[in-house]
C-alpha cells in the first residue's frame, strides 16, 4: 500500500511540476519520499539492522534534499549537500553488506559514465565544478559498491540495490544535463521517475525476501 500511494504521489509531483500549481510539488514531492522511507522502516525481515537504519538514514538526507531543491530560492548547494550525505549512507549500507572489499569490474562502467557526464557539464559549472565533482565521485562509487554487492550475493534483493543505484545515477546525469547545459521538456519526466523509482528500489533492498 505504501509503495501505491508513493506511486500517485510521484504521479501528482509529476503533472504539478509541469502543469501546475506549485503548492501541489511541496506536498506531493516530500509525500513521496517520506512514504518510500516507511518502506524501508517498516520491513519486518531486512537483510540486516544495520543494513536497513543506514538506508533509511540514507533516505532521510535525500528527504532533506527533496525541500531543499522544490523552494523558491535557490538551494542547489544544499540540496547537492544533502544528497552527498544521503549516498554517504548508502555507500555504508553496501559495504556493510560486501563479503570483502574487491570491487567488481562491471562498476567501472558507471564510472566511465558519469566522468563523461561530467566532462560535458565542466565548462558550464562555474564555481560548483568541485562540489559536483566531489558528488559524482561519490555516487559512482556507491553504485560500483551496489553493483558490486549483487554480483556477490546475487539476490534479489542485492538485484534492487544496484538497480536503483545504477537509475540514481543516471536521474542526477539528466537532472545535471538539464540544469547547467540546456533544458528539455521532457527532463522532469525522466529525472523524477527515475529518481524515485531509483529511491524505491533501493528502500526495497532492505528486503531479504
């Protein structure tokens, strides 16, 4: 159920970010994160406790940078900031769960790809190259370690994990795309589906079965 109404809420943010009113996206994007974060609190059987609460830590700092990024000011320095933590998080959540820490090949596609992405975005960035760097430094190597993770365990849920982390990575490349090299219209399409069903995948790790 929770998963649901995360759906219609996602559905709402959508169609309020294109159409209107605005007062729609500050109730319906913080709606939707906060129910995918009771998704992964009230799992009754998680791989593990330490693996679930640094989750929903995760989920919290996202939730920080989902208000961060709808006000009417310019937050983006905040929002990237808390988002940082968020995958800070994350990256604990997976190598927690690693059984030791030799890092799977497949990863170093994401690598690759966000340093392109990165590489077409540095000229427009101005005084944020670092601070963009530093983040996708940061969520590369989280997807690397999810990744990582599902070729290790090969389980489900360690399939959600790295699914959700390989779209995380690619909803920031067009949210970045979008915002410092030239608008689409269809951007807030694809950057808010992905991201949360890249948040809900990864609320949905949590899961052992």
């Amino acid at each position: 159920m929770l998963s649901l109404f995360a759906l219609l809420t996602a559905t709402v943010h959508i169609w309020a970010d294109y159409h209107g009113p605005r007062w729609l996206v500050y109730i319906a994007k913080p709606a939707t994160t906060t129910l995918i974060l009771l998704v992964a609190v009230l799992a009754r059987q998680p791989v593990s406790m330490a693996y679930q609460w640094l989750i929903v830590v995760g989920l919290l700092f996202a939730l920080a940078g989902d208000i961060f990024l709808m006000l009417p000011a310019d937050r983006f320095l905040a929002g990237l900031v808390s988002f940082l933590l968020a995958h800070l998080w994350y990256i604990g959540a997976f190598g927690a769960a690693l059984l030791g820490w030799s890092l799977s090949w497949w990863g170093l596609a994401v690598v690759l790809f966000a340093a392109g992405v990165y590489l077409v975005l540095q000229p427009h960035l101005g005084a944020l190259q670092w601070p963009v760097l530093f983040y996708m430094a940061a969520i590369s190597f989280m997807a690397w370690l999810a990744i990582t993770l599902f070729v290790q365990q090969g389980e489900a849920w360690a399939l959600s994990a790295a699914a959700g982390a390989g779209l995380f990575v690619i909803s920031d490349a067009t949210l970045a795309l979008n915002r410092f090299r030239k608008p689409f219209r269809s951007a807030p399409l694809l950057v808010l589906g992905s991201y949360y069903l890249a948040q809900w995948l990864i609320a949905l790790s949590v899961y052992a079965q």
